[in-house]
C-alpha cells in the first residue's frame, strides 16, 4: 500500500449484522457477570475486599457506603442492566426490529427499567428526527423513573426545540440547574432555553437569560456566543450583535456557528472588511481546510470592489496555494500568476519550488530556494519550503542535500514548529554519513533544545551507539541507555535500550553525562486500578451504556471532580462490557495518560489489558501457530491496523481486522480452497485472520523473516521498502528501521514492535 493508507484510518463506521450479534453476546454475558458480582451479599464484598485494602482504594471510595443518590443510580442500573444488548443494537442500527425489541422491553417492564428503555428510544428516534415519537418516549422515561430525570428533560427539551414547539421547552429548562445541579447539561441548558425564546419570538426572554449565564464557562462557547448574538440582533442592539458575529466568524472559522454568523452578518448588512475575512481563510488554510479556504480567497477576489489592485494580486496567489495543495494547479498556472512584491511573492516561489519537486527538478528547486533565501529570509514560505526541501532529498537517499535543507531551517527559523524535527534529521543524516563526531554533538542539542520532543529517546539511544561502538565508552553509553529505559520505559528505544544494556553487562559507575539532565520524567499520575463505586457519576454512565447514551459517558464521567485518578479506565471498562473492545482502547489512547512513559508497575493491570486486549484469541492463535507466526506480533499488528475493530474499512478499502484489500483477499481465498468469496467474508474475524495471518507469513517470507523489513513492507509495499535495503549499508535493523524516509512507515514499524514487546511481557506467562 501507499504511505499514508493506514495514517487517518478511523473505525466509526456500522458493524455488519453478526458484528452487532457477537457484541449482543458478549454485553449480556458481561451484564449478568456484573448484575451477578452488585448482588453479592455486602458482608462478602467487605470481606474481599479486606485483604486488598490500600490508602487508594480507601480514597477512591470501596469502603464508604452509598449515598441516596448512588443507590438510586445503582438500582435502576441492576433493573436495567438486560436492556443493554437491545438498546446498543438499537443505536447502531436503528432498525425497525430493533426499536420493536426495545418497545417491547419498555412494555414488559416497569419502573426504572422502563424508564431506561423509553430514554433509549428517545434518544434512537430523536437521531431519526421523528421527533413527535422521541418526545413521547422522553415523558414515559420521566414518568416512570427519576434516575435519569435530567436527561430525560434536556433531551425532550431538545426534541421539543428541534421539532417546532419551543413553548414547550420551557418549564423544562427554567431553573434546571437549580432542579439538577449536578447534571452535565446545567451549564449548556440556559443556551437551549435562550434558543426556545427566540423561537418564539422572545427575544428579550433569550437575552436575560444568557446575560444571568454570562460568569460561566459555558459564555466562552460558540454555541452561547452565537445565541447571545441572536439575541442581541433581535432585540435591535446590532452593534453588540455584529461585535459577536464578527468574533465567531474570524476567531472560530472551524466552529459550526461561524457559517451562520457570516449569514447574520449579510443579513444584517453588516460588512467584514477583505483584511478580516483573509484572517478567517488564513486560519481555514492552516487548518488544512484548503477548499473552504480556497473559496474564501475567490469570494474576497470576486465580491470586494474596494480591493486594489496589489491585494488583489495576492489574493490571487493565496487561493492558487490552495488548489495547489489540492493537486489541482501546474506549473504554467502558477507562472501566469501575478508578480507582486510582498509576501505573496515568496508564495509564489514557494509553489513554484513545490512543483519542480513533484516534477523531480532538483536544479530548478535549488535555485528557487536561494533566491527566496535573498529575498524573503523571514517569510513562512521559506521556512516551509526549506522542510519540504530536506524531506524531498531525504526521498531521494542524498543525505548531505537533506541536512543542508534541514540545518538551513533551524538556524533560520530556531523557533519553528518543523525545529525538532529537522534538527534530528540533521543529526540523524550526519550519523548515516558516519559524521559520528557531528551527529554525537546533535544529538546531545537535540536533548537540549527540545527536551520535550519526540525525537529524544532516538536522540539518546543513538548518542549511545556511537559511546560504545565509536568512542569505545561504555560505562557513558549505558547511563544513556538507563535514561531511556527510565524516562521512556515502554518506548520502541527503551526495548533496544534494554538490549545494548544485556550486552554490555555490568559497567563501572562513571557520573552520568551533564546531557542527561536534561531528560524529562512525567510524574506519577497516581491512577486507581479500582473504580470508586460509590460514585454517582460512574454509576450513571454505566446506566446510559444500557440506554446507549454512548455519547454522555464520558462527559458523565469527566464530570465528577476526581475523575482524573479512574475516569479514563471507567469508560474503557463500560465500553468494553458490551463488546466495544476498540472504543475501550481508544478511550485510554485518547486519555492523554503517558502510559508507555511510566513505570509499568505505576500502572495498575486493569489499564494494560484493555490497552492490549486480545479478542479472538483463541483463532489468532490458531491462525499464528498454523502460518508459523508470533501470536503477539500478529496482536501487535491488529492493534495498530484496525485497534480490533472487524468492521473497520479504510479510506483505501482495507478491511477487517488485519486490513486486507479485497483483491488481495480474493487471492489469499482462492489459494486456501475458500469458497464463495466475497468483501463481506473480510468482515468476519475468523475468516480475516485466516487470510491474513496467511498473508503476514507470505510477506515475511518475502523478507527473510525479519519483522522489521515485513511491517514496513505491510504499510508501504515491498517495492519502496526493497529500494531502502538496497540503498543504506545499515549496520543493524534498528538502523533500518530509523532510516526509513516515511514517517508514517517509521513510526508504524516502532509502534507495532513496541506493541509485540508490550503482549509478551504481560501475557507470555499466562
């Protein structure tokens, strides 16, 4: 494949129809596992719980009884708990069988278990915008259960706004804060009830409303900012109105509100001046939104009469740099630009070096980046064409170019964004020119000046290569490699580090390198690998899993104040009770915990495991040891890949688990004696691994065997990764595998050998 095939993958799409079944089993196995464990006898569950018994679980709250609340939470959560596969299937597919089957629970059942099914309900017709049945559903949940009241009300009160009766909403949301304090959607419902004011022509109503919000956090928001502003036009105080507009419209151009302000604003007749609308296209173009910025730029150059003609040139050239970035500019057009002599110019430039790489014109590329070098020293275009200078040479296997270019931006632009980045490739070619005196000088700076960047466990490992096999200092060498092994514990260089050190042996203690400083360790963030159970907020998302309010777990459970210490670990956990084992592991990926940085024994083993599942072991296993495979590495590979989702697809097409594209499977099907194959065979697990374990054994034969050159070849292709074997003499594969000149590859041959380690030392011995 392609670099950069795997980069953006994403699993949100449906599952197919044994998917959702498989998940059905599993979320009731798991509810009445967990309906099972709260009906144990309180005497039992002390007494367990006695010999375990640590300050942190005392803190998190095991031993404190429940309150009324948690109680309340905790029995509606028991008497719901077998609606849950019914209502997960039922925000999935929101199909006639599927609302039937919870219809029929709700009708079957009474109190808060009836109440749990007429929410999900709800919340499935409100995603349908049949909103007269949502609010139905929404006020048998509050007549016949109180544990979700406030949801109950804010989402009727939504469907009540959505669907045409504002009036409605209103006894709804006046004082819901006061009625439910502790409600995820206090801050955000005097928005909704200023929205039913407007709606009803209320305008005045609208605006005392958000003015007695206006000391929250919520007034930061667009959604408020905007409402206020409606508020403010209605009323007649346009300039209050148009202020707000204007600041949504220029400060927030990726906000959904921004649209609808420019709207307002023409409305109103109110002008944004060409200077404030380039700021709101500069800021989509940053944003990679070329297209919207690219529109932009043409609706200043078409619409604004007052333009001269200098701004007009540049603005020009600034929507070319956008079909350029969305290949759909050539040379000759951006030749016939216009010549100017601002910034715009070195854009000019920028572009034309851009397209003499595309084109493989070295010469001419060369030269455009001298002269932007004399002329436009300063601009942003010369820092950005210096990096895609460096990176094309690097494509090209001409390491002195590629450190030219790269050096020539961090002395010229010290504080870029691309610095840490193209100062560690700078080191990095000097090492591969075996410069090693050069690259040992870089990387101790690299440390240095960015202590913070990604870039410092390779930094200190190789600093470490050339201490023992240059300098011949291996007392020195091994402090780099325990600074790695500390600060980056479960890091890809932590692992080789580990290796160099099993190597070198027992060495004299010599003070450690001033460099070594520098190194950055993250705290203890003190996580509980036990859950608070007496906590409302986490008894209440378990309860929206049942109702599959999947998308208030977490902001239920981020709600509670000390959601810091087992918040990331709960939603991983309820996703994972009913079968989501990749939303489980996107939830803790997702959490900004440094897992791979920490000790791993500061991390408690309920996080490890979700955070290296094994669904669909007992075939992976199966398939490994079929095809001759390490059964972690084909784990390892799954979790980047696809993070164990069956049903994911990519943006090339590659399906399933292991990712094979359908033409590949077709192949690998007809060679195992597979009959009736179709796409729809990729989707099932057991028939995806069975290819595509078949197919990871073709490819590392294709290799020798060495996992390094098989992953790269994996994400890449065997022809790109051919032609860096053959153009390198590496020393090592740890050589090879930081050579690699796409980063994407690079990147995910480390994490998946990262990933093999991680699987062996916490299951080799199960």
């Amino acid at each position: 494949m392609n670099p950069g095939t795997f980069a953006n993958r994403r699993q949100h799409g449906w599952l197919p129809a044994w998917a959702i079944l498989l998940g059905l089993v599993l979320s009731a196995t798991a509810a009445v596992a967990q309906d099972s464990c709260c009906k144990a006898s309180e005497g039992k569950h002390r007494s367990k719980k006695a010999a375990g018994n640590t300050k942190a679980q005392a803190e998190a709250g095991h031993h404190k009884p429940l309150s009324r609340q948690a109680l309340k939470l905790h029995s509606a959560f028991l008497e719901s708990s077998e609606l849950r596969p019914m209502a997960q299937q039922l925000a999935a597919t929101r199909s006639a069988a599927a609302y039937a089957g919870v219809q029929a629970y709700a009708q079957a059942h009474t109190g808060e278990a009836a109440a749990t099914a007429y929410l999900a309900l709800g919340h499935a017709y409100a995603q349908d915008h049949r909103y007269p049945e949502a609010l139905t559903s929404y006020r048998r949940a509050s007549a016949l259960g109180e544990a979700l009241d406030d949801y109950a009300e804010y989402l009727a009160a939504q469907a009540d706004v959505a669907g045409g009766h504002p009036g409605d909403a209103y006894t709804l949301l006046d004082h819901f804060a006061t009625r439910h304090p502790e409600s995820i959607f206090a801050a955000t419902a005097p928005v909704l009830l200023a929205t039913a004011h407007i709606q009803q022509n209320d305008a005045a109503g609208a605006l005392r409303v958000l003015l007695a919000a206006a000391s929250t956090s919520e007034a930061s928001h667009t959604d408020y900012r905007y409402t206020l502003a409606r508020a403010y036009q209605l009323t007649g105080d346009t300039g209050h109105a148009v202020a707000l507009y204007r600041g949504l419209y220029i400060g927030d151009p990726l906000a959904p509100e921004a649209a609808q302000a420019l709207s307002q604003l023409q409305a109103m007749g109110a002008y944004l001046s060409a200077a404030e609308r380039k700021q709101h296209a500069d800021q989509l173009f940053n944003a990679h939104h070329y297209a919207e910025a690219g529109a932009e730029y043409h609706s200043i150059l078409q619409r604004d009469a007052t333009l001269n003609p200098a701004d007009k040139d540049a603005l020009a050239i600034y929507a070319a740099v956008c079909d350029l970035k969305q290949k759909h500019l050539t040379r000759r057009e951006i030749e016939r630009l216009p010549n100017t002599s601002d910034d715009s110019a070195a854009l000019k430039l920028y572009m034309l070096a851009e397209v003499s790489r595309s084109e493989d014109d070295t010469v001419q590329h060369d030269a455009i980046l001298t002269q932007m070098v004399q002329r436009f020293p300063t601009s942003r275009w010369l820092e950005e064409a210096l990096y895609s200078g460096g990176n094309m040479y690097l494509l090209r296997h001409d390491p002195r170019q590629a450190t030219l270019h790269y050096s020539l931006l961090v002395k010229m632009f010290p504080s870029s964004s691309y610095a840490p980045s193209a100062h560690w490739r700078a080191a990095w070619m000097n090492y591969r020119l075996r410069n090693y005196a050069e690259a040992a000088r870089l990387m101790e700076e690299q440390v240095q000046r960015y202590p913070a960047g990604i870039e410092v466990p390779a930094a200190l490992y190789w600093r470490g290569r050339i201490l023992e096999d240059q300098e011949h200092n291996f007392a020195q060498a091994a402090n780099f490699y325990r600074a790695i092994v500390s600060a980056y514990t479960s890091f890809y260089y932590a692992n080789l580090a580990r290796q160099r050190l099993s190597v070198l042996g027992v060495q004299p203690s010599v003070a450690p390198s001033a460099v070594l400083g520098m190194v950055r360790h993250v705290a203890n963030p003190g996580l509980n690998g036990q859950l608070p159970e007496g906590e409302p907020h986490l008894i209440k998302a378990r309860l929206l899993a049942n109702a599959a309010l999947n998308e208030f777990i977490s902001p239920e459970i981020q709600s509670s104040p000390n959601s810091s210490a087992w918040g990331a670990l709960a939603e991983a956990q309820i996703y994972s009770s009913y079968g989501e084992t990749s939303r489980a592991l996107q939830a803790l990926k997702h959490s900004g915990i440094p897992f791979f940085s920490l000790p791993v024994d500061q991390v408690p083993a309920s996080y490890w495991t979700l955070l290296f599942p094994r669904p669909y072991w007992s075939d992976l296993t199966a398939d490994a040891q079929r095809n001759g495979l390490d059964p972690f590495l084909v784990a390892a590979l799954i979790r980047q890949e696809s993070e164990f989702n069956p049903g994911a697809v990519s943006h090339a097409n590659a399906v399933g688990l292991m990712q094979l594209l359908p033409s590949l499977g077709k192949v690998l099907a007809r060679r195992q004696g597979m009959k009736g194959f179709g796409i729809v065979k990729l989707l099932n697990p057991a028939t995806n691994l069975q290819l595509g374990t078949a197919n990871l054994k073709s490819v590392l034969d294709r290799f020798g065997g060495q996992p390094e050159y098989a992953l790269a070849a994996y994400n890449a292709g065997d022809v790109p990764v051919r032609q860096w074997m053959s153009s390198g003499d590496y020393k090592d594969l740890p050589e090879f595998v930081e050579s690699i000149p796409y980063s994407e590859t690079r990147d995910y041959v480390q994490a998946i050998l990262r990933n093999r380690e991680m699987y062996r030392l916490l299951y080799s011995g199960r």
